[in-house]
C-alpha cells in the first residue's frame, strides 16, 4: 500500500528528525524503520521508530548528527499482523549537528547587550523547551543560528562525499559518473553502493566472462551461464585434448564421480599406474611441453587426494607411452624416446644424413629419485611401445621392434636373456599391456580385425598368455580377443588388466556405444570365459586410454584420458574438445546440439551475411544462457532489451553476444 505526502525533516535543534505522512485508511497501522547506508529492506531489518494504528507522524531522537539516515514505512493490517509494503515509502534526511551559532554571536556582543535581555525572559510556561532561561534577543539570534547550524552541518557532510558508506545516496550517481559506471535506479541505495565499489573491479575484467556475467546478474537479476563459441568452430588441426580424469570404484564396480586429475595433456596415449610400495599410488603419463614431449608423474593419496603434478624426464625431442613396474623395492620406467638431434640409424635420407628412430629410454628409482635416462638395448635398433610388468622378483619388458614383439626379463642383476625372445606368430598392434597373476604372464594388445562394412577392420583387444615365468620356455598360448557384438562395427582400444579374486579384469575403451566409453569385464582363466561389460565411464565426451589400480582400502582408482569440459564459474570451458568425426551413433553427444553443455564443433555459418541467433556459431560470438525468474513474455523482452544495451560497455567492440533463453 502506498502512503502519500512522506516528509522527513531534520530538527533545527539538531539531532533529531521529523516525519510525517498522510495518514492509512482506517483499521491500518504503520511501522517506521530506519538504518544507515541504504533504506530497510523489510519490517524487522534496521531500528524501529515508532508503530501503531492511524500513525501519521513520527520523530526520531538522539541521531548520529552529519548523517544520512534512511527510513522505510511499513503499512500493515490484521492480528497477526500482515505488511503491505510500497517500494515508494521511502524518506531520508540529514540530522543536524547542535553547533549553537545563536549562542555563540550572543556571547560575542558586549555585556551591556546580556543585561538587559536577561530582563526580558519569557512569560513562565510560554516558551519552547530549553528557552525558558533565554531573553528576547537570545531567543531572536537562534533564528539566523540555527540556520547556521544547518548550513554547517551539511558542508561538514560534504567530507564524506567519497565516503561510498556515508555519502548521500542522491550523489551515488555522480559518482557513477565519475567513473563512466551507468547507475540502475531500480536498485536499492545499498546496492547501489555495492556496485560503485566494486565497478572498478569489474572494468578490470572488461572483455571476460566475469565482466559479462557481473553485467547480467546487476541488469536482470536472474541467473546466467556464458559461452564462448569460439570453441565449437571446427578446426581441422585441432584434436581432442585430452586431460587426466580420475574416479573411483566400490569393490563391487560401481563407478563414483570424476574430477579433474590433471590438465597436463596429450593427444594420445595412456597413463600408468604403479605401487611404489609406500601405501600410495604413483602416475606416471607422457605430456606436451614448449619443448617437445616429457614424461610427468603424480602421486595419489587415499587420505589426500591427487599431489601436484612434477616432472620425470624434461628435454628436448620426443619421450611419450610411459610403462612402469615395481620389482621388489625398485622401480622400473620405461618409454619410447626420439632425439633428432642425434640421429643413430646407419641409413641415410636423400640429402645423405643419417635418420632419427624410436628407442626405448629407461630409468629406476631406489627410494630416492630417478635415474638419469639410459637407452634400453643397442641404440642402432628401432624399438617402441615398451609395456612393463613385475613379479616377485624381477621385471618383464615387452616391446615393438619392427614386425615382432620381443621381450626379456630382468632379474635384478641382469637381463636373462642374451638374445632377446620373440612372441611367436604376433602381429603388428598397439598399446601393448602386460599383467603377472597367477605364476602366468598375460599380454593384451590392439589389432585389426576384419569387422564392419565389406573390405573394412576395426580394432580389437587380442591377449595370450604364457603360462610360466621362465622367459627361456616358449609356452604361449594361442591368440584369443576380447568378445565383441555381433557385427563387431566399433573399435576397442587401452587394455588395463589388474588381478581380482577369480580372474582377470580388463578396463579398455570401447565405441561400441557411438563415443569412446570406458567398460570393464572380468575372465576366467581356466575357461576363456568373459562376463558381460559394465560401464565405467560414459557419456557424451571422449574417454580413451585408462590405467586402473587397487586402493588400500578395497575398491580401485581408474585414471584416465577424456576431452571432458571442465566447470569455471559461470562458463564451461571447452577448449578440449577438439574437431571429430560425427558418429551418428553417437546420441549422447548428438543430443547436446544448441545446449550450454554443446562442445562439438561445427562449420562457421555466415547465413548470406546475415547474423543472428540461430547462426551462433562463430570466433566472436558469446551466448548467454538465462534462466528467467518470471514467465511472463514482455517482461522477459524487456529485460532482454535492457540487458542488450548494457552489455556493449563490457565487452570488446569485435564481440557480438546472443541472449538465449529456455
């Protein structure tokens, strides 16, 4: 409810305040509050003045003097009490300070002045409060004084009027103006307040998501997410970027929830996960410097969680598909390196200079740090995809070497071999593992398999085991791969395999769902018998290579490679997503078309050079995300209007933003 004729007057007597109304209907009451800084927001919020039926009028008394004080009138009704509050019942006014400039020009006039108007008293019980011992030209020289007073105080005001706290909330917005900041007269005196201080931290940003979404939320209110769609342009030297995620599993297999592990990417690969023997879990990943490629580690706690990330080998050249295995209280690491500045093949190119190859690079750890890197084998020897495994006393090795995959143990001392062996009929293949369970040796690998349309493969995990641990005994068993569907028409690529009660568990990603998904099964080694896959990481984002381990508590810790958008704020950042083929097998991901979560990228629609929402898609566009708190359709247009004319002040002249509601 509305009152009408609001005054709030400052007492010329000083600190005191007067305020007056006209008065409620009949029956109604009105309750008067006050607060410094800004006008109360409800009936309870600042110091009551005064409350009753039919109240027309109100003083307030012994005030802070030089001093903006705001007041809200509250008109209620009913037992119990219901407030029907106006957003135009608002008063404020200065309190005056008691300087007495009166009282001082009296003293200044000669005595003759004083005895005679101390004849001249008022009539007992005519004058005003606290003039009853004032003559006639006492009480006169209190006029021209009290205006003195006045004007006194409110120059003395003037010292705060920088004061954001203190000013008069009439000049907030010739501050604003001060600093080019546009003032929103439908916001509060407080909140006014609020922005000014914080406007010089928001120009700070301008040309940032945090500019935008401050401009939204002060425009609006309403709650805003932003998107920059320079990442769903398609660029077709931009792959998926893949950063470590990492989750964990009951002892049963339930997955729990990711979180971000690590942003040190790749583009391909997996990670490894070892026991180094102190209760913790170690990773160790190939990453990509200014310099090349490096091999990193991280150091996982269950108490705490993920360390920070530190460096194993840094150089220059190439050093990536890291392998690493414990064999007693040593730990082994193993990667494939290139040097190309130190060219070690015999063969010669066209310009008569010697190529650069493939080696395996290796370096141990003895409780303290690693090693310097040493080359595995004899330098002249092309040899990558090294896959490491121990057992209770020395450490296997796999590795590529032109057409076969040849292996070799070390037993502490040395290696056993002399001549390496060679894994009979083996093909060509990729991300090679190696798991000791059992007093076997199983070796998992990716090969093409006839699968698909006619004349086409697709990956597929192969193993075979060896059913000791003499690397001299060539018991290897015949090649097996892992089950697939019916048609067979996706790839599996990444076996992990870990030893569980009663078999072997294998983790690999797999596309038989359109996208990259992490799945799990578990065989039988006395059967060859595999159980059905279980999901361990899905959706629409790209899970790909993976490393799993047991935790010291039961369940495990996958950690693995996704081009997943990571939360900041107000925004998703996408930048990791990369340019991909379409799968429209893929629904998950398909179904994020024109969604604030869309990551896929797309070609750059100029629509015969005419711009609008529905052609977003472009280097400088940003798409804000509202979430409207009303429903009706003009108000939401209206806001949107508003909102479309503020934002240009935050924002770079070359970036065009599109509002998008639900």
């Amino acid at each position: 409810m509305r009152l009408t004729g609001i005054t709030a007057v400052a007492h010329p007597r000083g600190n005191r305040i007067d305020l007056a109304w006209t008065g409620p209907p009949a029956g109604m009451g009105v309750r008067v509050m006050r607060r410094e800084g800004g006008h109360p927001a409800g009936p309870d919020d600042g110091t009551l003045v005064a409350e009753g039926v039919g109240l027309a009028a109100a003083t307030d008394r012994d005030l802070r003097a030089e001093t903006i004080h705001y007041y809200t009138l509250f008109p209620y009704a009913g037992d119990p009490r219901t407030y029907e509050p106006d957003p135009r019942n608002l008063a404020a006014a200065t309190a005056l300070a008691p300087y007495d400039f009166g009282g001082l020009m009296f003293r200044m006039l000669p005595a003759l002045y004083h005895r005679y108007d101390a004849l001249r008293l008022p009539t007992p019980g005519t004058a005003e409060p606290g003039d009853e011992d004032k003559g006639q030209l006492r009480r006169f020289l209190d006029l021209p004084g009290g205006e003195l007073d006045r004007m006194y105080s409110l120059a003395r005001t003037l010292l705060d009027v920088t004061d954001l706290d203190r000013v008069d909330g009439a000049l907030l917005p010739l501050l604003a103006e001060w600093i080019g900041w546009r003032t929103d007269f439908g916001l509060p005196v407080a909140a006014q307040r609020n922005e000014i201080r914080f406007a010089p931290r928001v120009y700070q940003t301008i040309g940032g998501l945090g500019a935008l979404g401050a401009t939204v939320t002060r425009v609006t209110r309403w709650p805003s997410r932003t998107k920059e769609y320079v990442h769903n342009v398609a660029r077709t030297n931009v792959p998926e970027r893949l950063n470590l995620w990492s989750l964990a599993r009951a002892e049963d297999g339930t997955p729990g929830e990711a979180s971000l592990a690590s942003v040190n990417f790749a583009y391909d690969g997996r990670p490894v996960l070892v026991d180094p023997g102190d209760g913790s879990l170690l990773a160790v990943y190939h990453t990509h410097r200014r310099h090349g490629w490096d091999i990193w580690a991280k150091r996982h706690t269950v108490a705490g969680g993920w360390e920070p990330s530190a460096p194993v080998v840094t150089r220059p050249g190439i050093d990536k598909h890291p392998s690493a295995a414990r064999a007693g209280d040593r730990l082994w690491l193993f990667w494939q390196s290139l040097d190309a500045s130190e060219p070690a093949r015999g063969d010669e190119d066209r310009s008569g200079g010697a190529q650069p190859h493939w080696r395996i690079s290796f370096a141990t750890r003895d409780g303290g740090g690693w090693s310097q890197p040493r080359i595995f084998g004899d330098p002249a020897v092309e040899r990558q995809l090294p896959a490491a495994a121990g057992d209770d006393a020395g450490v296997w090795l796999f590795w590529q070497e032109g057409a076969r995959v040849r292996y070799n143990r070390h037993d502490g001392d040395d290696w056993q071999l002399a001549e390496p062996a060679t894994v009979p009929d083996e093909q060509v293949g990729e991300d090679p593992y190696v798991l000791v369970a059992g007093g076997r040796l199983w070796l998992f690998r990716t090969r093409h398999e006839s699968a698909g349309p006619p004349g086409q493969t697709r990956r597929t995990i192969a193993y075979r085991v060896k059913q000791g641990l003499d690397p001299a005994a060539a018991d290897w068993s015949p090649v097996r791969t892992v089950p697939k569907s019916e048609d067979g028409d996706y790839h599996d690529r990444y076996p992990y395999a870990r030893a569980v009660s009663g078999g072997v568990e294998l983790l690999w990603s797999t596309t038989a769902g359109g996208g990259p998904t992490l799945v799990a099964a578990t065989v039988d080694p006395a059967t060859n018998t595999w159980s059905p896959p279980r999901t361990v990481a899905g959706g629409p984002y790209a899970n790909r290579g993976l490393a799993v381990s047991g935790l010291p508590g039961g369940g495990s810790l996958v950690l693995y490679r996704s081009n997943r958008s990571v939360a900041h704020g107000v925004t998703l950042d996408n930048r990791y997503a990369g340019t991909a083929t379409v799968d429209a097998r893929w629904t998950q991901k398909l179904a994020l078309r024109g969604t604030f979560e869309d990551f896929q990228t797309y070609l750059h629609d100029a629509r015969a050079g005419r711009r609008g929402t529905a052609n977003r898609i472009a280097r400088d566009t940003v798409g804000v995300f509202l979430e409207p708190a009303v429903t009706d359709p003009d108000e939401i247009r209206a806001a949107m209007a508003r909102l479309a004319g503020a934002l240009p002040d935050f924002l770079p002249a070359t970036t065009r933003t599109v509002l998008i509601t639900p």
